[in-house]
C-alpha cells in the first residue's frame, strides 16, 4: 500500500547535488561563471578564497605545492561521494600534464578540450610543426639556446600565467622545458568558441605583466574587449577557424598573440576557458559557461552581441609580506578575496581588482587606480 512521506520540518533544508565541478590553480572565476549559468559548482582549487566558497559547494583547498596540482590530492578530494561521476569543467593548471586530465576522465565526463588535444596544443615543438603548415607567423622554438643573450627565452612547457618565463642564457632547456626565440610586441589574446571544426569570437583583449626581477613576465592583467584594426577582424576569424580544426578544439578556449605594427606572432593556445572570463562574461553577453557547454555538444551561435562597455580585471600582488585579517571588509570591485587570517608573502597575489571605461585602456587605468587604492588601504592596516 503507498504510503505518503513526512513533511520536512520548516527549518530542513535539502543540499542540493553539484551538477558541475570546476578545478584549476584558482577556480573562482569558473565557478563565478557556473552560477551566471544556472549551474551548481562545486570547486577544487588551491586557494578556497572567500567569495570561491560564497559560490560552490563544496570549495575544496589543496595543499599548494609550488602552485601546481597535485594528482594524489586532486584523486582524494574527487573521492568525495557528492562528487563521484560530476562532469569538471577544468581551467589553468592542466595543461603540463594531460594525462592527468586523462586519468580524471576514466570516472567523469571532461566538459572541455581531450586530454590527447590539450597534449598537441601544449607540445611547443609539433605546435610549431602545425602553425608553419598553416602559414601562421609564431616565435621559433627549440630544445636548446644557441643565440645571442636577450634573444631568446626559457619557457616550462604548459606553464600559465607567465611567472615561469626567464630569459635564455646557456645550454640545453631541462626537461620539461623549451626555448623560444623573444619578439618584440604588445599581448593580445583572443577568446573564441569551437566546436571541433568551427570557431566564434567572443571578444580580444590587450594584456600586459607586472614584472619583477626574478619573474620578468608575470601575468598582470586584462581589459577588453579591444577594438581591432578593421583588416584584422577579417583575418582572425579565418585563422582561428583553422587553428580549430587543425588542434579539433572545443568550447572556450584564447589564442595569445604578439602584435608589432601590421605585424603579430601567435606564441600560444590555452585549450580551456581561462581569465578573461571576467572581461566578458557579463551582460549583455549570454553566460560564456552555457555557451561552453553547447560548443562541447557541437553547437556553436550563429552570432554575439557586443559589449558597449570596456572591463579590466588586474592581480593585485604584495609588495611585501601582508597580513589579511578576519573581518577584513573588502571592495565590490574585487574577487579572489583571501580566507582570513593569512599571510600573503612579498610577490603573492593579493586579489584581483576590476575596473571599467569606455575603452579598454581607460578601464585599464580605472583598474590601477583602485588597485593603488587597495594597496594603500592595505599598507596603512599593516600598520
């Protein structure tokens, strides 16, 4: 006989299931990007900043080991039962190491670029091999330096963010490691959808570093969307298409370019959504996580809408040791807000801060105002 089941207690609450799992160095933006998409995330990072856990649940913390993700770590938190069988969405901190992406997909849909994909974009040599049959100009590379100082740089093979770029100086690259030829230019990077043979622009972006002696090209920010020289917009999309079908690329994926003059050099793929989610996923633009989602499935849209406004998203990183904390209150126009108390080493990222303008140079320098802001604000609490 059927029985009708208890009434829940008014102050119950039912725990919704994740239905998507996001994972990178730091899985803020991703998860940020999930909710704008209806999604539950739960997140696995090595941060677990305040508003990462305002956002998913659970926000998982691994142990921080030379900022790289650790696969006995990663294998432990997976184990939870809530997440066994979650589809991830993966972000930066993969792509040195495809065969760990490999191993996560024998028990979980990838909701992104193939391991054996994300393995050919990475390979700086067969990269090359596949640009000079397209005929897209790029830096030459090599396993070894054989130039003049200054000429060249070292660069780990999958690495992001570009703290791990130096210059060359002698002898071979380590293994693991590559030697590119250095070209002159201002950073420009593409954000585009795909769908294994065709391609979408979402919007270009203009970057730039925060350099420091022992990190010369450490990742500062970017302010988009930028508005390209009008031959370029013809260009691009033509040769981003090719990249596509050439890597079988799809959902969200950027391609890094060196743009001197008339003149660029494309230096990189990263073969999964990345920062700049936060330049341009917001309205009226549809939810870029959605819209990953679909281009995985093959279906890309027929067009996007503009975005009339210019944002900037920088890393704020500490001048010296910083200490955050409880109760600290925090600007709206920040994100990737440490847990308190902590330390913040000299050199560390801090936050990252948002400006907006007109143009992505003003928003740019809206950014850095408030980023000087913050860092006053800061050093007057170390007091």
């Amino acid at each position: 006989m059927p029985t009708t089941p208890p009434a829940r207690s008014p102050v119950e609450s039912v725990v919704e299931r994740p239905d998507i799992l996001v994972a990178a160095l730091s899985a803020r933006a991703l998860a940020a990007a999930a909710r704008r998409a209806g999604r539950r995330p739960a997140s696995i990072d090595l941060f677990a900043d305040l508003d990462t856990r305002q956002l998913a649940e659970p926000c998982l913390r691994l142990p921080a080991e030379g900022l790289r993700l650790e696969f006995g770590a990663l294998r432990e938190a997976l184990a939870r039962a809530e997440l066994q069988g979650v589809p991830l969405v993966y972000g930066a901190g993969f792509e040195d190491d495809p065969a760990l992406l490999a191993r996560l997909a024998e028990d979980r849909p990838l909701m992104g670029n193939r391991p054996e994909v994300v393995a050919r974009v990475k390979d700086p040599f067969r990269f090359a091999a596949t640009l000079d049959r397209l005929g897209i100009p790029h830096p030459p590379v090599a396993p070894a330096w054989d130039g003049s100082p200054g000429d060249h740089l070292r660069k780990r093979i999958g690495g992001s963010g570009g703290a791990h770029i130096t210059p060359a100086t002698d002898g071979k690259a380590n293994l693991g490691w590559y030697i590119q030829r250095r070209v002159a230019g201002h950073a420009l990077s593409v954000l585009f959808l795909a769908d294994g043979d065709r391609a979408v622009i979402v919007g270009l972006s203009r970057q730039w570093t925060v350099p420091t002696a022992a990190s010369p090209y450490r990742y500062g920010g970017a302010a988009g969307p930028w508005r390209c020289r009008e031959r370029w917009s013809r260009t691009l999309p033509t040769m981003i298409g090719r990249l596509t079908a050439a890597f079988e690329l799809v959902g969200l994926n950027s391609a890094d370019f060196l743009v001197t003059g008339p003149d660029f050099h494309l230096l990189e793929i990263n073969p999964r959504p990345g920062a700049t989610l936060d330049v341009f996923d917001r309205p009226p633009m549809p939810p870029l996580l959605g819209l990953h989602f679909d281009a995985c499935a093959g279906r890309l849209p027929e067009q996007l809408p503009k975005l009339l406004k210019c944002r900037a998203a920088l890393v704020l990183y500490a001048d010296a040791a910083t200490r955050i904390e409880a109760g600290r209150r925090w600007p709206v126009w920040t994100a990737d807000r440490p847990a308190a108390p902590t330390i913040i080493g000299r050199g560390e990222p801090v936050c990252t801060v948002f400006g907006d303008g007109p143009s992505a140079t003003a928003a740019r320098r809206h950014a850095e105002r408030r980023q000087r802001e913050l860092a006053a604000l800061t050093a007057m609490e170390m007091q």
